[in-house]
C-alpha cells in the first residue's frame, strides 16, 4: 500500500492507495472520532460494498443513506435525505460520515458534511477511477442547480481517502473511460511525460491491467494533491485542473444532467479546448490531433452532441465560477504538458471553435 499526503497545515491527510484497502479496518477506524457514523452511498453500490465497510464497524453506532444513482440526483433534495436522516437519529456535531461511492456519492455526502451542524468530519472511500483520481482529493463538494453544474458547493476537506483498487473490477467498461478522461487531463496540464505514457499504455489500462491502475492512480493523486496544496481555494494555480470543464459543463448541463458521464463531457470539452489552443497560436494540428487521438483510443467522445448549438453552449459557459465580471475565462493549453491560468477569451474565436470543431461531416 502506497500513501500519499495532502499538505494543507492542520487540515492535512493521507490518501491510502492499494488493492484491498476496504478490508483493512485499521486504516478507516483510525480516523473515526465518535461513537455515531453514518455510511452515505448509492443504491448500485450498496449491494457490492456497504456490508464490506460496515461489518468493520459494528463498535459504532451506524447509519446508513442509501440515495437513488444519478448524476441528477446530485441536488439539494438529496442533501435533505441525508440531513432527515442524521436528526431523526439525533447525530451529533462530531459524528463521523464516509462517503462511499463515486464522484456524484463524494460530492453530495461532503457538502452534506460540510453543512450539518456546520461541519463534520467526513471520509471519502472512492468507488470509481474518476473519484479514485481526481474529485476525492481536495475537499470541493457540492450539488448541481437546473441552471449550472456544481453552483451550490463549499471546499471541505476529508480526514483520509481510503482507494481499493480492488473496487474497480466491478465498475464497467464506459466509466473507466471516463475516470481516463481526468488521468489524461493531468498529462495535458503539468506533465507532458505522463501524457507519453498513457499514449504507449493505454491499451494496458483499458485493459485493467493492475499495475498500470496503480501507476496512474498514483501518478494522478501525486499531482492533484501538489495542487491542491499550493492552492486549496483556487485563487490561482488550481484553475487548470478545470482544462476542459468549462465547454464540459455546458454540454453536461445543455445535454441534461445524466446524458454525458462527466469523463465523457470533459473528453468532449478538452478537445474544444485543444482546438481553441490551436487558434490561439499555442498548439500545432499535429498535438491537436495527438490529444483528439488518444481520448479516441481511450473509447471517449470527442464531438460536442450535433443538437447544442454554440450560442446555447455560450450562455451556459457563461455560468461558470471562473468568470470575472461576465467575462468567460479558460484553461487552454500552451503545450501538451502545461496549461494556462484562466484567460478571457475572444468571442469570435470561441464562437468559431464552438461552431467548427467536430462539426464538419
Ligand atoms: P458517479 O459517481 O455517477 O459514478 C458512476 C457510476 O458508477 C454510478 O452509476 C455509480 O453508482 C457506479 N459505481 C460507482 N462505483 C462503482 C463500482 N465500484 N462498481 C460498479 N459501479 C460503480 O460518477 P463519477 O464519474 O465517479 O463522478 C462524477 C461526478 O464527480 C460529477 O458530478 C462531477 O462533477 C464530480 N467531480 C467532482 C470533482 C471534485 O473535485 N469534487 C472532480 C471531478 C468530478
Ligand atoms: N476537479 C477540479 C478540482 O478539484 O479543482
């Protein structure tokens, strides 16, 4: 088992990665403080993992929330299941919650945390690769509102990220890539060798192939982690990680909540990112294409869907939290391997990659 630290003065933890974690019970109760513990997941994960978590647990007094799957799930009213269900059993100001699923079950139960009596501890135990590499790691949390993806939210950290590889066996084929989609994004931004080496891997991972898992598990947690720990809030450095998010967002939210897995937006979404890098003088045709081709092979969408049109999706990047005084502000790429802060963007050049990019047939 490897372990990784976030820096973040007293508000710092570790990120235990290995095969098998989730039946290392030492590993959680460490963390767990009181007597009252409350389980939050979904009702896909529960029937594979719940008891495997809970049967460590019995010392405890246990609640668990079992919340319907769903991107569109992830709403204020889901908050309000959790929330019954902690005063109903009259839960206390130090009662520990464990989120116990994907980035939806993560983001949901975390708010929730950071919300009830103004704060609990929480853990996060990530279910599938995307939350496993990228939203367990450095306490944003929040739902969706029906007029933008992640508007309601706060930064809240976990006291520990528990990741079982083991977990990924039973996650399928479409939700592997997705989770890809963010390893990916850390080779675009900061780390052009880890982008060369999904290229001549990606097979192996797509594969399953554990070692291969562990690498980018590993390699992923290391980056988000540094920059996490030189930017918690994102007032600055932590931006990049959002290469992609803002066209992303907008396709999830234009499309329905649901429609595109978040992998699959933010795949979309880069690649109109590449594209606008391009126009910008940043990128050649030739890295253009070297990123298109590697979300290909890695089974992820690459197109915006055919029925949102540009000005659809303009209005909804402008809902976005990296925009200043209405101005839409971007992550673009400078080279495959660093990324920019966020810079306005001229409208006209935007417009013309939201119109052309995988447009033409
Ligand atoms: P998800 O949570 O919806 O999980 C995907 C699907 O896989 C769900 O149906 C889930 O029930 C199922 N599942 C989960 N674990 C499983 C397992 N081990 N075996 C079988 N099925 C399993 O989606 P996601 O891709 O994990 O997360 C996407 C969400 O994360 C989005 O809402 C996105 O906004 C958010 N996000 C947050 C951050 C952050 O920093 N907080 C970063 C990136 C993404
Ligand atoms: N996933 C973006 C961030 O954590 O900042």
């Amino acid at each position: 088992m490897n372990t990784i630290q976030v820096h973040l003065g007293d508000r710092s933890y570790p990120i235990y990665m290995g095969e098998g974690n989730l039946n290392n019970p030492e590993l959680l109760t460490q963390h767990i403080k009181s007597k009252q513990v409350v389980v939050v997941t979904n009702e896909t994960i529960a029937p594979l993992y719940l008891q495997n978590v809970i049967a460590h647990l019995q010392q405890y007094q246990i609640e668990t929330v079992i919340l319907p799957d769903g991107e569109q799930y992830k709403t204020l009213a889901s908050m309000d299941i959790i929330f019954d269900a902690l005063l109903t059993k009259q839960y206390s100001r130090n009662a520990t919650l464990i989120a116990l699923g994907g980035g939806v079950i993560g983001d949901i139960a975390g708010f929730a945390a950071a919300c009830y009596q103004r704060g609990i501890p929480f853990i996060q135990i990530p279910t599938t690769l995307l939350a496993q590499v990228d939203s367990s790691v450095g306490g944003k949390t929040g739902v969706n509102h029906a007029l933008g993806k992640n508007m309601i939210g706060a930064f809240y950290q976990p006291q520990c990220v528990i990741i079982d590889i083991k977990v990924l066996d039973t996650l399928d084929d479409r939700q592997l890539a997705a989770g890809i989609a963010e390893v990916i994004k850390y080779g675009l931004i900061r780390d052009a060798e880890f982008f060369a080496w999904i290229e001549a891997n990606i097979e192996k991972i797509l594969a399953r192939d554990k070692q291969a898992l562990t690498y980018i598990i590993e390699r992923s947690c290391l980056s988000k982690a540094e920059i996490v720990a030189a930017d918690e809030r994102e007032s600055g450095i932590r931006a990049i990680l959002n290469l992609g998010h803002t066209f992303g967002h907008a396709i999830e939210t234009g499309a329905g909540y649901g429609t595109y897995l978040h992998g699959e937006a933010v795949a979309i979404g880069t690649c109109q990112a590449a594209d606008l890098s391009r126009r910008m003088g940043w990128l050649s045709d030739a890295d253009v294409r070297r990123i298109v081709d590697l979300f290909k092979k890695a089974l992820l969408p690459t197109e915006p869907p055919v029925n949102l049109s540009a000005e659809e999706c303009i209005k909804l990047m402008a809902v976005d939290k990296k925009n200043v005084d209405g101005e839409i502000r971007l992550i673009l790429l400078k080279s495959i391997g660093e990324a920019s802060l966020p810079i306005g963007v001229d409208k006209s050049q935007l417009l013309e990659t939201l119109n052309e990019y995988g447009r033409s047939k």
